[in-house]
C-alpha cells in the first residue's frame, strides 16, 4: 500500500462523512421548517 493511496482512502471516507452530515442536517431542517409552515397554516 502506497501512502498516497491510504491518503485517499482516508479523504473519501472523511468526505462521505462529511456530506452525509450536512446531508442529515439539511433533511431534519426541513422536517422543521415544514412542521412550522403547517402549524402556520392551522392557525
């Protein structure tokens, strides 16, 4: 195994994470902001 390629082993797992947090964090904003808009439109 050359270094380089464990280096870029390391930076697709550390951008997958990362994309999947901002990903998740996207997604429950959403949820929020559409739970929001419907208590908006209830009221």
């Amino acid at each position: 195994m050359s270094p380089l390629l464990i280096l870029l082993v390391f930076l697709l797992i550390f951008l997958g994470i990362y994309a999947f947090m901002t990903y998740r964090r996207d997604s429950e904003k959403r949820a929020r902001d559409k739970r929001r808009n419907e208590f908006h439109d209830r009221v």
